[in-house]
C-alpha cells in the first residue's frame, strides 16, 4: 500500500469535516433545510447526496 500525498489528504480531511458539519445538522434538526435559504431540501436528493447542504437554487455543496 503506498503513503497518501499530502493533496490526497487535505482532501479526504475536507470531505471528512464536510461529514462532521453534516452530523451536526442532523443532531441539531436543520439537515433538510438550504444552509442558504432554509427551504426545505428534497429527501431523495439528501439519500443519493448525504452531504448537499443547499436546495436547487443555491447548488454549491458547502
Ligand atoms: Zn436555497
């Protein structure tokens, strides 16, 4: 097995932080709402997409 780069890393730790803020918004109970606007977030897009954070009209994952 070969040592991850030190890009491979920062990577994986950003997606691991992304799991965290997620955790966070399921434990206080704003996981299905945008992070943007606070409209409710589709349940079949947060199945496929565990970690969107916005509705459609603000796409961007964080
Ligand atoms: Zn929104």
């Amino acid at each position: 097995m070969t040592d991850f780069n030190n890009e491979s890393v920062a990577a994986i730790e950003t997606t691991l932080n992304d799991v965290d803020r997620v955790l966070e918004r399921l434990r206080v109970g704003n996981y299905r709402s945008c992070q943007v606007c606070q409209a409710p977030i589709d349940e079949a897009e947060l199945i496929t997409t565990p970690l969107l954070a916005n509705c459609p009209a603000h796409p961007e994952l964080a």
